[in-house]
C-alpha cells in the first residue's frame, strides 16, 4: 500500500516545550496554544478579542471585542482561568479559511470542576453574537461549545510540570490540529476542519474536535470511533455530535484488531475517517470525512513514525496518524 | 414489498467494475430444484460460463450404466432426481464445476452428502483452487489437498451454517435461485430467497465465488470464497453476523487457508449498517458501504487483503428485495445485507 498523498501543504510549529512554571503550568500551555495558532505563516488564526486577569494580580484586567480587538494574552500570565463567575481570560480567533467570520473562543473558565484541566471551548459558525466582558465570554445562538466534562483540553501539565506542544495547520487555514503530550501520552487533542465533501446543507461546514484527559491516549478509538461526544459541529439549526467512522470486522475497528503489521508488505494500515452520525435530525452516513488524517493502529506506540524509514512523514498520537515535519517527535 | 429505495448520501451510483449476467427469479421448492437451478444457471450463462468437470447422480441402478465420472464433462444431473443426498459412504450425488476465471483448474463440488444431520438442508459444498486431486466415486466427492471447505455436511451449529434450502420438518415451500456471474468468469453469486418458518420470507443463502480486485500482491491466486445461509428463520443469505463478525469466507494462500472478513464503516463495536435504521435525514437515501477483506490469519494478516467487486453493505433496516434507486429502474437489488447488481427485473422472493 502506498503511502497517502496528502491533500494540504502543512505548517508545522511541533514539539515546543510547555509548562515548567509550576504552578501555573497550564496557563504556560494555552499562552503558547493561541501563540501558535496566531504565528502561523500562511493564513494564521487572528485575534477577534480578548479577555485577561492577571494570574497573581486581581486587580490587573481587561477585555476588547473585536472585530479588530486587542490580544491581550502577552504572556501566560495573563490566562488565567475562574469558576463561572469572576474575572477571567478569554480569547476568540478567526480564522477566514473555515469560513468568513468563523471563529473559537477559548475560555478559560472549569465551571464547576474547579480543575483548570478543563475549559469552555466554542466554534461560531457564523461569527460572535453577544461580545464578552471580563467576566462572561462572547457568545453567539448558534455556538458549538465543548463544556463540563467534555471540556478537558489536555494541557494543565500539574503531573510532571512539563510536556509538549505540536501545532499543526494547512496553508489554507482550513485544517487547524493541537497535540498535547506528556509522559508519553497524547493527553490533548483538537481539531478545527473544513472537512472534505460536506453535505450541501452543512453551511458553513466546519468540524472541530476537543479531548483531553489525563494519562492516556486521547484521540483514540475508543473516544472518537465509539462516542459521538467530542466531535461536533453546526448542522441545520443545532449542534450535531459526530463518529469518526474507521472500517472493521467483528465489533472492532480494523485498527484495534490488527496487533501486526501486514504479514506481505510489513505494512501498517492508514484508514480513512468518514464522518456520520446516528443522532436525529441528521442520521445518516458520510457527511463530510477528513483531510490528511487516518485511524492508526491501536497498538501503535505514540510518536511512532511512518514509513519505516529515516523520513519521519507521518507520525502516530494515539489511534491518529498525522502528517509530520521529518523531526524527531517528542512525547515526555 | 418491492421498495424502489433513492440511493445513497452525497454520491453518485457506483460503476460497475464488471459486465454482470443474471439468472434469476428460478424457481425451486427443494433442495434437489435449488441445487439443479444453481447448477443449470452456472453452466447456462452465455460468456465464460461454469463448465462442469465430473458428477454423480446417487444411484446405481440401472447397473450397467456408469453413474459418476471424474473429469469427463458429464452432466449427469438432468432432473431433480438425479439430486440425491446420503449420509458418508452411502450413494449420493455430487457435481464438480470449472472455472477458469479464479484459476486454471479452479472449480467447486456440490456434495450432497448429509453426513451426521440426516436432512437436504445439509450438504458439502468445497472449492479446488487447483483442481481435482483424488476422483471421486458413487459413495465419496472427488476431492484435494488443497481443497477449501466453505459448508461442512456434518451439521453445522452456527446460524448461518446453511446453503440456503429448508429443514425437512419446516414443510412445503416456495423459492427462488438467483445466479449472477461477470461475463469474464471471475466473479460468481448464488442466492437463495424463500419462504421460511413462521411466515419469514428473505434470502437464505448466499455462494460467492470472486477474484478480489486490487489484491495483495503476494496472493498467487486471489480468490475469495464465500458461503452462508440460514435455515429459513431469519436472514441468512449475506450478513453482517456472517461475513463481517465471523469467517464464512475463505481464500487459498500459498501454505494456507485464509479466513476472510467483509469489513465496513463502523462505530464502535458495531457496523453503521446495521445502526442506521432509516434513510438519511438530510438526503432521504441509504447507504452502499465497499467490501474489503482483512485477516487475522498467519501469513496472512493484514486489513487490505483484496476488494470485493461490485458487491456493498447495505442498511439492515432495507428489506431483502429491495432496489436501488428510486426510480424503478432497479439497477441494484438488497438480499440479506448485501447490495448486487441487477438486472432491472422484478425480484421475485418466494
């Protein structure tokens, strides 16, 4: 089987280190997750608005809506996350190739959990609605939010203080990919799409990913292939919930079943993701599928490179093969 | 009730990779008329068609007549009578038919041989990726070294271990034998429709005998071999349960035996054929998910084995008989959970 051809050209700003400001870890990590989005060379994500507090100071703060708002993350010590209430730090960031006034918002806000290893994160299809203050972020009717439990990012690094960060985005902005990785684990992952063959009456489409957890591999079969919670996206008047699809055989993915390399070609498999969902209004199969990104085998060792040679083009996070920069990954 | 079904979400029909010749709608009402139509129909089709190597019609009476023969082309199943079964070492028929599109001397045997089950519901059928190797005689099929089992004539347990006809105890019933073959001989359906127990009506078995398209390049001889039916209480011909969550298919490999899955789309633990249960919402059509073949099997392993042609996974909501698309021009045709081609006539079941 030949290697995939890929469909984008691909940017990469990878294995950047994070945290190392106990206690602050996690503030380092998001600083640095909007740092990359933003730097970008070719069409780059842009600060709608931002909200911060200062993560020591209380009474240092303040918040711009945009469009053309202030981006006043400068440091990691201006992300600084609440429970619902209180000052906090926001950012919302467009990004022109998913679509006119497409945008995420990145709220630094746990909720009830209390545990900054969660925040809100939210796609605009269509733009902000209602702009934020220092204390609630901007909103919109038809948001797609990741919340509660489902709004684990993947980068609060309290366990050893220290982990990675790889940042990965088409030229055209219309694939945007986040890897977290620590200890040898992908604890994070997010995913901004225009995905490949949407159906017509997705507009504008745009798909996105959140899932983060502790110590073990996130972006797995498991979350993605047999839940429909932590892929999501606007379709028709609501939020729509999504499978990442993977071929199988005996109640497993062909991923997870194959615990060996094809015994001719010594080959492990690169499976295409086709999107569906089961939900109503829109049950049915093959709404869209992703660019440039396969289920892997599950057995896969994370930072496992393909092919089988010095080139490093693709590199395994979890069940997930992405396209790769030739570096050498790090995962700890 | 034939249901003329719109056709799948964002895409347009599949090409065809082959020319398809149909024989179907025959009708049987026995094991010895099903077996006599698929056989009829095999050796029947106009381009490449089965050719038939040797046979036995289950009798020696008269005595003086020779009643089997290996490699002499005879066929010798000229009615339903000639269709006998019997247990091992007693007098029953077999049939041997070549197929040089998935080999030189590829061919299959339809043994009716009973075995341990004592009922027509039952029989051999095997597949010789190279041919025959020892001939056969009045009481025993021919067979080979090499030789693919698909349907074991001791009385399987499995659910789908049938080739499509009924238990002796179910009574009277109705059925149909539909045999599609591409015309350069590499790709050979049989299916079974009929009435069942309990009122049941729906494919019953399903034979298929194919070349896998973009095979693995270390398969000598790429060939994939399927059987599975049920006994007429529920869908049997062509499912999930069978090709996809267990082995009902089986390829030579050059030291081996490979056991083969149908893959498909999947969630979880489960195909997304079988989860959907209605067309699509936004688009109002049904899926036709592409057949590949994986293995476990050493040697073997490996997830892209081959491809099926022409041949998808349906939704298990669709009915079998069911068409596709919607505008009654039936050019595919659901039984069991598996999309064929078709010839544009009405599928008749029972």
């Amino acid at each position: 089987m030949a290697l995939p051809t890929l469909e984008k050209t691909w940017q990469f700003n990878v294995n950047q280190i994070v945290g190392g400001v106990y206690p602050n870890n996690h503030s380092d990590a998001i600083y640095r997750l909007k740092q990359s989005l933003i730097t970008f060379a070719s069409n780059p994500w842009t600060v709608w608005g931002s909200a911060y507090r200062h993560i020591t100071n209380p009474g240092d703060y303040n918040y711009s809506n945009g469009p053309g708002g202030v981006d006043y993350w400068t440091s990691y010590q201006r992300c600084h996350w609440t429970n619902g209430t209180g000052n906090h730090s926001w950012i919302v960031l467009q990004q022109s190739g998913l679509g006119t006034n497409v945008a995420i918002c990145i709220d630094c806000n746990y909720g009830v959990t209390g545990d900054i290893n969660y925040i809100n994160l939210i796609i605009f299809p269509t733009g902000v609605g209602t702009p934020g203050t220092n204390s609630s972020r901007p909103t919109a009717t038809d948001e797609v939010v990741w919340t509660g439990n489902y709004g684990q990012w993947g980068g609060g690094y309290q366990l050893l203080g220290y982990g990675r960060l790889h940042a990965m985005q088409s030229t055209d902005g219309e694939c945007t990919r986040i890897i977290f990785t620590q200890n040898n684990y992908a604890n994070g992952f997010w995913l901004f799409d225009k995905p490949k063959d949407p159906i017509s009456l997705w507009t504008p489409p745009v798909v996105g990913v959140l899932i983060g957890g502790g110590s073990t591999d996130e972006p797995s079969y498991g979350h993605l292939n047999h839940n429909s919670y932590y892929c999501k996206s606007r379709l028709g008047s609501q939020t729509q919930g999504f499978y990442m699809l993977a071929e199988g055989c005996i109640g497993d993915s062909i991923g997870e079943m194959m615990a060996f390399p094809d015994d001719d070609s010594a080959e492990w498999p690169f499976i295409q993701i086709q999107l569906a969902t089961i939900d109503m209004p829109h049950r049915g199969t093959f709404k869209g599928s992703i660019r440039d990104l396969w289920w892997g085998p599950s057995v896969g060792t994370i930072g496992t490179c393909y092919p089988d040679d010095t080139s490093k083009q693709f590199v395994q996070f979890g069940s997930l093969i992405f396209p790769w920069d030739g570096s050498t990954p790090r995962t700890i | 009730m034939e249901q003329h079904l719109p056709r799948l979400p964002n895409m347009p029909l599949p090409v065809l990779d082959k020319t398809w010749q149909h024989t179907v709608n025959v009708a049987c009402n026995s094991s010895s008329t099903l077996l006599l139509a698929a056989k009829n129909a095999l050796i029947g089709f106009a381009s490449n068609p089965w050719t038939v190597w040797g046979s036995c019609d289950g009798t020696n009476i008269p005595p003086e007549v020779p009643h089997y023969g290996n490699g002499d082309g005879i066929d010798r199943w000229t009615s339903p009578f000639e269709v006998k079964w019997s247990s091992s070492g007693g007098n029953h028929s077999w049939m041997v038919l070549k197929q040089p599109g998935l080999g030189t001397n590829a061919a299959i045997c339809l043994d009716c041989n009973y075995g341990s089950a004592m009922d027509a519901s039952y029989m051999g059928i095997i597949f010789f990726p190279t041919g025959v190797g020892t001939n056969g005689s009045l009481t025993a099929r021919p067979s080979a070294i090499d030789e693919i089992l698909l349907l074991d004539y001791s009385g399987g347990s499995g659910p789908y271990e049938f080739y499509g006809s009924a238990l002796s105890t179910m009574g009277a019933w109705t059925g149909r034998v539909h045999v599609m073959q591409s015309t350069d001989g590499e790709c050979t359906r049989v299916v079974v429709t009929r009435s069942g127990t309990l009122g049941f009506t729906g494919a019953t078995g399903c034979w298929i005998f194919d070349k896998m398209k973009s095979p693995a390049p270390a398969l000598t001889q790429p060939v994939a071999v399927a059987m599975c039916g049920s006994n007429g209480s529920l869908e049997g011909g062509g499912v999930y349960g069978a090709l996809n969550d267990d082995i009902y298919c089986w390829g030579p490999n050059s030291s081996s035996i490979a056991e083969y899955y149908f893959t498909t789309e999947g969630a979880g633990t489960t195909s997304l054929g079988q989860q959907i249960t209605v067309a699509d919402d936004d688009t109002g059509e049904w899926p036709m998910f592409s057949i590949d073949v994986a293995s476990q099997t050493l040697y073997n392993r490996g997830v892209k084995r081959g491809r099926i042609y022409d041949l998808w996974w349906g939704a298990t909501a669709v009915a079998t008989g069911d068409c596709y698309p919607g505008d009654g021009s039936r050019q595919f045709v659901q039984f069991g959970d598996l999309i064929h081609p078709w010839d544009g006539s009405i599928p008749l079941i029972t």
